[in-house]
C-alpha cells in the first residue's frame, strides 16, 4: 500500500486541492499537522484513525523520528496512509525526511504538493511576492535557525544583497536578530517590510513597516507567522481585501447540528469570520411506514430535516402526485426542489403563524403535517380548528448534543453565538456571556428570553439569508460606534479589535 505525503495548504480548507480531498476520503490513517484545521478532516471517513502529530515550540509535540515510525508501521500493515502536512510538504515541512524514511523501508510513497505559506499568507494580506515593477525574484528561507550562530546554513550576507522579495518562514521568535543580521549586511532600512500571523485562517493578522522598525511592529504577533521583505510589501495598502471581508476578525459561533451547520458555516467563512462549531443539538431519525399520501389533498413541510426524512420512507416524488405541497420556508422549499417538487405555497414569514396565514384562501380537508417529533402544536390545531382531519407524521426527534472541553473552551472566546431554532437555545446547557446573541426568528427569540436571555440581534426574515443579513447590520453599527469612539478618544469597542496594520 502506498503512503500519501500531502500538502494540506496554509490554513484556509478551501486551498486543499482536489488530490488531497480525494485521499482524505479515501484513508483509512491520517497523521496530521498541529495547523490542521477540523474543516479539513471533515471529509474523512467515520472509520479512519486520526492520529495528531503536531510540533509546537514550548508545548505539545510529537517527535519526527515517532512520525516516521508510524508512518512506516501503518504503510507496513498495508493501510491507505495519509500524511496530511501544512503547506506543501516540500518546503520547509520535512516532507523529505519522511520519505526517505519510507524508500529505506521499502514502502511506496507519492507526494501531494499543497499550497505554501510563502506565497498564500502574503497573497491573503494583499502582497505579491513578485511584481512586474516590485520584484522580479523571491527567495523562500527559513528563520528558524539562529541567525547570529557561527555556523549558520544561511549566507545573510548574500540575502541582504538579493534583488527580489526575501520570505522567511517560522522567524516570528527570531525576527529582531533577522532583521538587525540583514541591516549590518547593508539591506536598506526603509526596505517594505510585512509579518503575517496565521496567514489564510480567518483570524489573520498583518502589520507592516520597514526593515528597521517590522520587529517592533510584530511584537506583539505568535507562530505561525512569515515575514516578508521587499519593494512588494508596499503593495498592502492597495491590494488587501481578506482582512477587509465584512466579518475579518470576528468569531462566530454556529450552534446548528453538525449535518446541517455546513451551508452557514461556509458562508460566515466567506464573509470573513472565523467560525466556531459547536452543535448543541443532533437529528435523530424515526423509524415508521411510509404514509399513505393518497389519503391527504395537503402535505405541510416544516424543515429541511423534514423534506429528507420523508423522502427516506416515500417511493419517490410521485408519491405526491395530485397532493398540494407547503413549505415552511425557502430552505425547506429548495430541499423539495432538489427532490423534483415545486412547493405550492411558502409563506412570506417562515414561522407556523406565517404558514397559516399562506393557507388561509386554500381548501383543505386532509392533512398531513411532517415535522420534528417535539415541535409546536400551532399549525395542526389551527389546521383542525377550521375544519379540516390533521394527521401529524413524526420523522425526528431532536436531541441536545454535549459539547467538547476544546468546544466550550473557543465557545466561550466568540463574539456571536448563532441560533437558527429553539431547540438549539434549549439544548446548549451553557450560555457564555459576552457575545452577542442572534437569532433566527420569534420563536427562537422566545426561547432565550425563557432563559433570561436578550439577543442583540433578530433576522427579520426566518432564514439563513435574514440571519446573515441581521448580523452583517450589526456588525456595521458595531463598528460605526468604534470608529466614532477611537475618533473621540474614548477606546475602541471589544466587539472588533483595532485595524491589524500598527
């Protein structure tokens, strides 16, 4: 069996290439990075062993004589192996190490080249490490060794003297003796100089400077970090655009069931924030018969949950034929779609009462509502109240989630916490205080304020779209109020820390 050395990129899980999805998936072992976010383990396979075999100065390590024994005795055993490595394993990443130890054991191995640091964190800050009028060369070194020790690998003398761009990897620690070593070797103090923290993860930091004053100006920045030297570096100002996303800089927590937290976690990211998961809840599916849809002239779907379960029981969408469809909403809506069935009618408000008002002109007889097991009673009493037969078919029950020590830790570090339903209120056992609470809708709003709780924020429209756009609003004022109270001298909000250039 062969072993995978694959680059996983920088940070950002949308910088993993097509390969390396493709073998994630495929694995029955990963042995992954420190930096390795779990966005980018998600595709793995239930059954695959996930094997941590990070390197972190001062803290918790995994030696890399031990990472290439488990290698060589996982490849032994005749496993698909994975060795998921941050950037490309190539660069500056022992990726070559690891694979000899693997030709003198006489596994096959391939190589997955990834993204690197070097090129993704200064694109991220708005920093071509080339440019046509800038720099017509880069030079990639690492920083990790000392550069004042007697017998340095590095030539300091010819960096100071080479025409282009100089990134240095991992030189954070080290970066006032870098820069004071290129300064005595005559590189120009006013070169452009730039430090990026976490490059490519929503949380980057940037500050730029000159070769004399970057050290002081990155103080204040940790591992993983680059810095970059060069004419290109004055090229932020005009260029950067991921740390101008609307949410740069803000965590936000989504508190949605793992199956269904991908379509909003994916667009906070987009957006900007970094995003915190921590389900409160998970769908647990019902068995039952399929129901007999020929009995009914109404069919009320109240969730995308809904729409999937149902689908599970039915034949298939000609089960519905001559029965009128409501949606509760528009998710719910394209979850039909998806399934060839154009809902009939879907409400201006996406809430029962919404649904109820939509029905108000349709004739109905004999209903069936599909929804969660524990779900409000409002729209089959009022159905049943004007007369018609209500059959409530019960496809989930939604059931509280505990979360991890690590997922309470970053919960208790965000700045919003997400609510798309009540259940979600009512089965997250503890509320950090702090952030800023949002909510999807009236009846999740409600459940908070039985909890004592106030949200900041409520979507006038019941959807993902309308939390998205309440929290964007937010956001703004929020940062209307900073700007207004740094121009007064009266501090910064703490709902966004100042600009990252210093």
């Amino acid at each position: 069996m062969t072993v995978y050395l694959v680059g996983a990129g920088p940070g950002d899980p949308g910088l993993l290439t097509a390969r390396a999805l493709e073998l994630i998936a495929q694995a029955d072992v990963i042995v992954h990075d420190r930096l390795i976010p779990a966005e980018s383990l998600a595709g793995a396979s239930a059954d695959a062993e996930l094997i941590y075999a990070g390197k972190e100065g001062g803290g918790e390590s995994v030696a890399q004589d031990e990472i290439e024994r488990l290698l060589v005795a996982h490849g032994s055993a005749g496993k698909l192996v994975v060795r998921l490595k941050g950037g490309d394993p190539f660069v500056f990443g022992r990726g070559g190490e690891e694979a000899e130890a693997l030709r003198r054991a006489g596994i096959e191995f391939e190589v997955v080249p990834g993204v690197t640091a070097g090129v993704a964190a200064p694109a991220y800050a708005g920093i071509p490490v080339t440019h046509r009028d800038a720099a017509s060369a880069v030079a990639f070194v690492t920083g990790h060794e000392d550069p004042a020790k007697p017998e340095s690998a590095l030539d300091w003398d010819a960096l100071a003297r080479f025409p282009g761009t100089l990134v240095v990897y991992m030189g954070v620690r080290r970066l006032p003796a870098i820069a004071e070593r290129l300064l005595r070797a005559g590189r120009p103090a006013d070169e452009p100089a730039a430090a990026i923290e976490r490059g490519t993860f929503g949380d980057q930091r940037t500050v730029t400077g000159t070769l004399e004053t970057i050290a002081s100006e990155a103080a204040g920045l940790r591992p993983p970090a680059i810095a970059l030297f060069g004419p290109v570096a004055a090229l932020r100002d005009e260029l950067q655009w991921f740390e101008r996303r609307p949410l740069a800089g803000l965590k936000v927590a989504v508190t949605r069931a793992r199956a269904q937290a991908s379509e909003l976690a994916a667009r906070l990211r987009t957006l900007g924030a970094t995003v915190i998961e921590a389900p409160a809840i998970r769908i647990v599916p019902l068995d039952g018969p399929a129901p007999e849809m020929e009995r009914y002239d109404l069919l009320c779907v109240t969730s995308p949950n809904g729409v999937r379960l149902l689908f599970e029981r039915l034949r298939d969408a000609r089960a519905l034929a001559g029965v009128r469809v409501a949606a509760i909403g528009p998710g719910t809506a394209r979850a039909l779609a998806d399934r060839g069935i154009v809902a009939d009618v879907v409400p201006e408000r996406f809430v029962a009462e919404g649904l109820l008002d939509a029905l108000s002109r349709v004739p109905v007889d004999r209903a069936l509502i599909a929804r969660a097991a524990e779900a409000r009673d409002v729209l089959p009493d009022a159905l049943r109240d004007r007369g018609a037969d209500v059959d409530v078919l019960a496809l989930y029950e939604t059931v509280a989630e505990p979360l991890s020590d690590a997922e309470r830790r970053a919960l208790a570090e965000v700045d919003y916490i997400t609510f798309t339903s009540s259940s979600t209120v009512r089965f997250l056992d503890e509320i950090p205080t702090g952030a800023r609470l949002v909510s999807i809708g009236p009846v999740t709003t409600a459940a908070l304020r039985e909890r004592g709780l106030q949200p900041e924020v409520e979507a006038s429209r019941h959807d993902i779209d309308g939390l998205l756009d309440a929290l964007l609003k937010d956001v703004r004022s929020a940062r209307r109020v900073r700007d207004g109270a740094t121009r007064s001298d009266r501090g910064a909000s703490p709902l966004q820390p100042p600009p990252p250039d210093r």
